[in-house]
C-alpha cells in the first residue's frame, strides 16, 4: 500500500490471502473450504468476514454459503488485525541500502509482504528485521520499526527505525508530507497531457470494500493528490513517474486507473488484462507472457527522501527496478521497436 501510517487512515482492512481453486476440487461451501486451509482462523470468523462484505470469489462478494467451483479465485480480508500471535524472527534476505545507528534504508523485493497477518506469519519483512535487531520501536506490535509500508507486489525503497527518536522523528516527516517519495509503474496507454496532477479523494468502493475508489466530488473519502509525468511512451504501454502529494492506500493505482490508464499487470483494478492493442493471438499471448514477468501491479518506489533523525542532513536513496519489472520493460521496448 502506498502509504505511511501517520494517523489519517483510520480504517485498515488486512488482505492475507488468494486462492485459485484446483481443477480437481469437489464443490462444497467456502467456509469450510478455507477453514481446511486457514487452520489458524476459525469457520465463525471466516462466516462473520463474509456477512461483513469482505469474501470475494472472482472479484465479486459472496456469502459463506457458498459453494465453490473450479476455477474460482478467493480473496479473504479482515476489517480487524488478525495476527496475535509472538512474532518470530526469520533469517530471511534483505538488500540494504544504508544502516547507521539510527536507521535502515532497504529495497524490499515484490513479493514480500510487510508485516505478519493471517496465512502470512512468517516471510514477512518484520520477520527479517527481528533477525537482525533485538529490540526495534513501535507502539503496534505487529510493525516494529515501521514507519511506511507497500504493497506486497510493489518493490523499493523503504526506511526503518531503529530507536524511538528516529522513529518519532520520520513518522513526523510523513505525516507532513516533508519526505519525498517517487515511484516508477507501466501503465496501459499513454497519459494525455504527459505530465499533470490528479487530485481526487480517495476513500473504500462501496461495491466492494476490498477495493478503493476516487469520489471526485469529495464527499466521500479523503484528499489525495499525485503528480505524473510520462518517462518513455512504449506503444500500448509506458512508463511513468508519479510523486506523492499525500499518502493514501493503493493511492498510484487508483488514481491512474481513474484517469484511464491503469498499472499493468494491476489485478485489483483492471489492470491484468489485454486493455490496448492489437486484434491477435500473438499479440494475447505477448501481453500473456508479459503478465508473467511480474507477481501483480508494474510498481517500484524507485526513490526516497528524508530528513537524517539525528543529523539533520538530507538523504536520498534510489534503487533500480527489480529483474523481473526490468525484463518485462525491455519486452516493451523490444515490442515496440519491432513494430516500427
């Protein structure tokens, strides 16, 4: 999610997992379907997510009762924070940028989910970090030294306390919007004009409560505002940058959706289908493999500026995409270049 946890989003729902159901898999009802796999929750809390609106099969919400197929996709989400249990360090890898006393800056990998929840207890980046540090700050158990987070499918730069002071300290940078966040996605068509701001509040899609959504008259949601520019237009697709004025949950990618051009590969907004282009199986099946290059949304937060907590000076920290976002960039190109 790209957003800081600086006291304006109030209402956190905790996505955990997503299932495809198997070829072979007999037709019976979804809450006992996942309570065989969930063995950690129990069948009234999967019953009470789903009276709630927040069990969805094919993106769209259904109640406990009923009763799967092959084929179908799951999604569970929790209004409330599922995991409870003690947080158990992993020695997982991380690339770290810088480390001082103070703070670590890292380039968390897509993929890799934030903090422990409900079917992710372990491989988590909190995880990692307990490896490394014995005592790490945080008022919320399962965020230690957590001041920001993204998504699990968007790569790059993030930054992590180490004391209180530095926790206190960059928490107070994003609340004022003070550091400075770019992000590189591909996204379908080309943004017209190439550079421009979209302000639009942002707030939960009454359709369905998994999903965010823009109300522009701003009745509804909260303020957020991202710039764009236009870094390489690539056929059907480009790339782009886009800063953060505010901070607001999935904010990139339901901005650009709304403005006609959602992230690639993006499964929550439409983004993981054929949306531009050509009339052809080889062209499907370009797009197809080209899907497969990434786990979810074409996303990197390419770039982080801060404040130092104790020295005062101004760091900036940049990562370059991860192998898979750059494979799947240089398939563009290569498309493009054949088709002139």
């Amino acid at each position: 999610m790209e957003e800081s946890w600086d006291g304006e989003e109030q209402e956190t729902l905790y996505e955990h997992q997503r299932w495809v159901v198997d070829p072979g898999q007999a037709i019976v009802r979804i809450d006992k379907f996942l309570s065989n796999r969930m063995e950690q929750t129990s069948r009234n809390r999967i019953q009470k997510a789903a009276d709630a609106g927040f069990l969805f099969v094919n993106q769209k919400p259904v109640k406990s009762n009923y009763r799967i197929k092959p084929g179908d996709t799951i999604s569970l989400s929790f209004p409330t924070p599922p995991f409870s249990g003690e947080l158990q360090a992993e020695d997982l890898p991380l690339h770290i940028l810088f480390e001082d006393e103070h703070l670590m800056v890292i380039n968390k990998a897509a993929g890799m989910v934030v903090h422990p929840g409900v079917g992710n207890h372990s491989g988590t980046l909190v995880n990692a970090l307990l490896h490394h540090f014995r005592q790490l700050p945080g008022k919320e158990a399962e965020r230690p030294g957590l001041v920001h987070r993204l998504d699990k499918d968007t790569s790059g730069v993030m930054v992590v306390a180490k004391t209180d002071e530095a926790m206190t300290h960059l928490a107070g940078q994003f609340f004022e919007r003070s550091s400075r966040r770019r992000y590189l996605a591909m996204v379908w068509g080309i943004p017209d004009p190439a550079e421009g701001s979209i302000q639009g509040h942002i707030g939960r899609d009454p359709k369905n409560r998994q999903h965010f959504t823009v109300f522009p008259d701003g009745r509804d949601g909260k303020h957020a505002v991202t710039h764009y520019s236009v870094v390489e237009p690539l056929g059907y697709v480009s790339l782009i940058h886009c800063r953060l004025e505010t901070g607001r949950t999935h904010q990139i990618r339901v901005h650009m959706r709304h403005l006609g051009h959602p992230l690639f590969n993006d499964p929550f907004y439409g983004g993981d289908a054929v949306l531009r282009g050509e009339n052809s199986g080889s062209y499907k099946s370009f797009v197809q493999n080209s899907f497969a290059c990434i786990p979810g949304q074409a996303l990197h937060a390419e770039m982080l500026g801060f404040q130092h907590p104790h020295s005062g000076e101004m760091l900036e920290f940049t990562a370059a995409p991860p192998l898979g976002l750059q494979e799947l960039i240089d398939r563009w190109r290569q498309f493009l270049s054949r088709q002139g």
